[in-house]
C-alpha cells in the first residue's frame, strides 16, 4: 500500500532514537477517564500529529506531558529521562516548551516581554545580581532582549511590533509571539495545541512550511494537536488518533486517514 | 508567516524594559532634591517634618506590600503582622526589657549601663529583615495552592493570629510557660532611639536627623523595587499575576517566586516596623490591628497596583490625610457647620468614601502603572479571561 521510500521513512522512525515516549498513560478525573492507557512514541527530530474528535483526550494528554496534569497511571520519558512526577517548570528547563490552544500570552507585556518570560529557566539573574545590577546580568539582560527580538523575527512579527503590549497584537502575530516564547527556552520538543486555530487556509500554508523550518533549524521535534486535516496530512510523519481517551490509531497520514476506526470515530458507524 | 495587518486595534507602545525615560528622571531628581532640602524650611520640631517622616515609612511599608500585591498578583491583607515583627524586633533588641540580660553592641554611652539588649539599630535592621522574610515565606507558605479571594482570607488570618500572639504572649506563648514575649497591651518602652554612627544623637525634639532616616530608607526602597521590576525575577512575578499556568510552563518554579515575593514584601514591612517601633518609643499589641492592613493596601490602590511612582504617592497622599488634613485642616468644619462630633473619628470612612470616587473616576489609580493603562483602555475586547485549568500542580 506504501512506496518503499515511505516504507523506508516509516522504519526509521520507529526504530530511531525516541525524544519522547508515553507508557500507558491515564488521567482519571472522578469517574471519567480522559486519557485511558496511551502508549506512544515521538521519535527525535520528527512531527507528529494527535487528531481525535472534541473531548478525546487531545489536551489533557498535552497537560500530562508537560506536567501541568498529574498522570493517574503510566510514565512519560523525555530524552530518556522520566519526567513523570516533574514539576512544569522542570520539564521546560529540560526541554519542553508548549503554546496553549486559546493564546495565553501575558497581555499586559510586550511581546519582547514575553519572549524573555520564556528564557526564565535559560537566565541566572538572582535577587541581588538584579538589585546591584552586576555587570553579568548587565550582559544576561542585553543578550536576552537581543535574543527575543531575533526570536520575533524569526517567526515573523513586525520590528515595529516587538514593544506593543501582546493584548493589543493581532490574532496572527500573537499565535505568532506564543511561538517565539516557546522556542525562547530553546525547547527540544515543541507542543503545539491547535496552532491554526482561528487561521484562513494561506496562513495555515505558511504554518505548516514553517513547522519544517523550525524542525530542519532548529533540529526540534514537534507533537501538534490539530483538528486541520489539511495541515495534519500535509506536515505529519506520524499521525495519532484519540477517541473516549483511547488510541484507536497510528501510523503514517495516509493509512490512518482510511483505517475504519477512525473514519467511524469522525463520521459515526456506517449502516 | 506573514505579518496581517487588516482591523488591527491600535498599539500601546510600552515602555522598554531597559532604558529610561529621560523626562520622568528629571521629575524624580527635582522631587528627590526637594524632599532631601524639605527639613531645612521647617523648624527641626515642627509637627510637619513629623508627619513627613510618619508618611515616608508608609512609603517602605506601601512599596513592601506593592511587591506581593501589585507586582506578584497575591493579594495580601495581613501586612500588619510584619509591621509587628519588625517592631518587636526592635523592641527586644533595643531596650531594657529583657532585664536578665547584659548586651550592648554599637550604642551611646548612657545606654552601656542599662540592663537589657541594645544593639545598635543598624545591626537591627537586617535581623529584622531576616525575621520577618522568614515570617513571610510562613505566611506565604499555605497560600501557594490558592488563588484571589482565598490567599486573602488566609493573609488576613494571618495578620490577626500575629495581632492576638502579641496581645497575649505576656505570660507565656501560646500559653507554654510563663515568659514574657511582648508584653501585651502595655507594650515594650522606652525602645531606644536609633543612634547612626558620624551623626549627633536622635532626640525626640529635632526630627530632622529622623526625617533623613526615613527619605534614605525610602528611596533605597524606590530604588530596589525599580531594579527587581526591570529583572527576570520582576518579570517571572509579572507573568505569574496574568497568567500563572502560562508562567510555570514557561519554566518559572511559581513556589520559589511567589515565597521570594512574601519575603521581600515582609522584609521591607519588618524594616520599617523597626523604625517606626523607635520612633513612637514605643511598641505594644494595641498598634498592631488590621485596619493597618487596610490602610497601607488603600495607598497602593489609590497610587495604581504595581505602579512604584503612583505607590509612593499613594502612601504620601493617604498618610498627609490621616495625620494633617483630617485632625488639624478640616477637624474644626463639623463644629463649623454647627455638628458636634470629632472628625478623626471619621478616618476610615473618609478613606472608604475616597477609594469609592477613585473606582469610578479612575480605577487604575493616581499614577497607573504603563501596563494597567493598557489594560483598562477601551480598545481591549474581552478582559483576556481564560478558562482555569482546575488541577494545576505546584
């Protein structure tokens, strides 16, 4: 059913070296079981793409990952380390940065602001350095702010855009800002929940060449959320669907896209 | 990606981070300079320069709780407990009334012979500063899973507990054997007067030396809460106040940053408990009561939340009303206008009535911070709300 190049391109990501991987991990709220024993594997320097309907588990899946959810069962390895009981800011100052599926960025900022949030775990400063301005953090401080604006570049928004508080940003530019403060903590793995949210077909073009930017720059791996099917066939080496909390597929964009379960989780049972 | 640049609401340029604005560096001069030269106008015992030096330790006090309050979002209404610790600091370090034991370290002649712990006021200051951050990582200790409403309930127990352990602990702590602690009501006096080193003895006839006190303690203050709030730690408390599920995934350890919050705030509130303790002569449980809590939260409210120039003055406006405009300037009208009854017992009703007409006309303060600005301007849509992830793990 596939070519061989993508048979080829199948083996390698399954026996590459792993930047993350899930084990059986389940969250239990009360009666309701959200996230019910996925295993999984994002291997290094690859995108790979969870897709499932409304309340299949996509984002509290995310909150586990990135410790903001305590799993009820299983275990998360990052970079072979297990991250599982690790407090949120840990797993970002190991590598892990995430944006949020409705923008979370600190409004009242600016975007450089916000951008030099995200490399809090990437500077020392301590209380007295920064009461005596010592001539580190002088230094710490000015290639910082360098930094971001490199980074608000980088993702595309405007020079001239770079001091204006982020609540009074478009739409586009403050997805935009949410990226470069995730990428600010200079992140191995990038989390992105529904990143073309609320983006007309061109800018979700433009994301999605943008994601391989990233990946081939930067040497990142992406997990994305996305309900986009265009975006998801068209950028994923690996796709992963959820329904009631369970994996009910996996595999490379075309073959899970005609595997009966999903096309029944989608589009309800035939006959 | 693409820059889109259609129905783009108007931007507020906010102020850079690093780098000032050269304008608002001359106001502070002349400002500063004006305040240093004040004393000099006046009679060295004139009730001006008094009420000068009450109002600038409400600017320490003011710009403490600005930290917690203003910048770290964590509304703290028991601050009075650290005015109290500070105090009795203070108190037990410099007096007589620790009567069994002899130490003297670094204080005038005249006090070498009396019994009791007389350090010098400096040497107090940091043990105060240590004593009450530690207090504060106490108090901020049980709030770190709460949120809004919640931390201020905790806070403002907080506060009365250390009212209520001050008001009994003459006879024992907690009612364990029978040492006395503070005193009670009737309090820990004379407390020593501070004593710097180069300078002629405070007296409590020339208020001068006491005035230049309270302005170095003051702008000290200003100026660390400049610096933190320009900093990664300044920012990590910015971002936790808008957003804190957004700030612990950005790496910020929201434990280690909101304690180092309570600990500053604490420590520049114990700071002044230590001068004002020396200053009244005096430290007993009858001062320590919540309504101070409410006071020093009603200068920054009225200055502008996380504004350091509109803290100031906040507390400066707030403490001229309470010691001059209302018991001197406007405390004859009620008889005036033929009522009988005395203004000051009014205060806070004053105060109440004030806050009320600056939440309509202008809530985000006299002098708003930059970011306030931002936030109360029209333009904004909707206030940014997002919806609370209910189990969040620090």
């Amino acid at each position: 059913m596939s070519t061989p190049e993508a048979q080829a391109e199948q083996d390698r990501l399954n026996s590459g070296p792993a930047i993350l991987e899930t084990q059986y991990l389940t969250k239990i709220f009360g009666g309701l079981t959200a996230v019910d024993g996925v295993s999984f594997r994002v291997p290094a320097r690859s995108i790979v793409s969870i897709i499932g309907p409304n309340g299949a588990g996509k984002t509290t899946f995310f909150n586990m990952l990135t410790g903001l959810y305590r799993p009820s069962l299983g275990s998360v390895i990052f970079d072979g380390k297990n991250v599982t009981t690790r407090r949120p800011d840990q797993i970002t100052a190991l590598g892990v940065a995430r944006t949020f599926q409705n923008i979370r960025l600190f409004g009242t900022m600016s975007a450089v602001e916000n951008v030099l949030v995200g490399q809090h775990a990437r500077l020392k400063a301590t209380v007295f350095g920064s009461i005596f301005r010592t001539p580190r953090v002088r230094h710490e401080e000015r290639d910082g702010e360098k930094k971001s604006r490199e980074l608000l570049s980088y993702v595309g928004v405007n020079a001239r855009r770079h001091d204006d508080a982020a609540s009074f940003l478009s739409y586009g530019d403050q997805r935009r800002v949410e990226i470069a403060r995730a990428l600010a903590s200079d992140p191995k793995l990038l989390l992105l929940d529904e990143p073309t949210a609320g983006m007309n077909p061109q800018e979700s073009e433009q994301l999605t060449q943008f994601m391989r930017k990233l990946r081939d720059e930067l040497n990142l791996s992406i997990l994305l959320i996305e309900h986009d099917m265009k975006v998801v066939m068209g950028v994923s080496e690996q796709v992963t669907v959820l329904d009631h909390g369970e994996k009910i597929a996996e595999g490379e964009p075309q073959a899970v896209r005609h595997d009966p379960r999903v096309v029944e989780a989608y589009l309800g049972k035939q006959g | 990606m693409s820059t889109t640049t259609a129905s783009k609401p108007r931007g507020i340029k906010l102020p850079r981070a690093v780098g000032k604005v050269p304008l608002s560096r001359i106001i502070a001069v002349v400002a500063v300079t004006i305040a240093i030269l004040l004393p000099l106008f006046y009679d060295s015992g004139s009730a001006f320069i008094e009420d000068s030096t009450t109002a600038l330790i409400y600017v320490v006090m003011a710009l403490g709780l600005n930290i917690v309050v203003g910048f770290a979002g964590l509304l703290d209404l028991g601050y009075v407990a650290f005015f109290a610790i500070g105090a009795y600091t203070m108190g037990w370090f410099g007096s007589s009334f620790f009567t069994s034991q002899d130490i003297h370290i670094g204080v005038a002649e005249f006090l070498q012979a009396q019994p009791g712990i007389h350090l010098n006021w400096l040497l107090i200051l940091p043990i105060a500063a240590i004593f009450t951050a530690f207090a504060g990582a106490v108090l901020g200790f049980p709030t770190l899973r709460l949120r809004g409403d919640y931390i201020a309930i905790v806070t403002l127990a907080f506060g009365e507990i250390i009212g209520r352990i001050a008001i009994n602990s003459d006879e024992g702590v907690f009612g364990i054997g029978d040492f006395n602690l503070t005193n009670g009501r009737s309090g820990i006096n004379p407390v020593d007067k501070i004593d710097l080193p180069f300078v002629e003895r405070f007296t409590s006839l020339n208020f001068r030396p006491w005035y230049w006190t309270a302005l170095g303690l003051a702008l000290v203050v200003v100026f660390v809460n400049f610096r933190l709030r320009d900093s990664r730690i300044g920012r990590a408390w910015i971002a936790i106040r808008e957003d804190e599920v957004a700030a612990v995934s950005m790496g910020i350890p929201t434990v280690r940053v909101k304690l180092l919050a309570y600990a500053m705030g604490a420590a520049f509130g114990g700071m002044a408990g230590t001068f004002l303790g020396s200053w009244f002569g005096t430290v007993n449980a009858d001062q320590f009561e919540f309504s101070f809590s409410i006071f020093v939260l009603a200068m920054i409210i009225l200055g502008g939340l996380g504004s350091i120039w509109g803290v100031v003055v906040g507390a400066l406006a707030l403490s001229f009303i309470n010691t001059r405009l209302i018991p001197d300037v406007l405390n004859t009208v009620p008889s005036k206008i033929g009522l009988d009854f005395d203004l000051t017992e009014l205060g806070f009703g004053i105060f109440g009535f004030l806050l009320v007409i600056m939440m309509v006309l202008r809530p985000q303060g006299l002098i708003p911070e930059k970011r306030h600005q931002a936030e109360f301007a029209d333009v904004l849509e909707d206030g940014g709300e997002h919806e609370t992830i209910v189990e969040t793990r620090v």
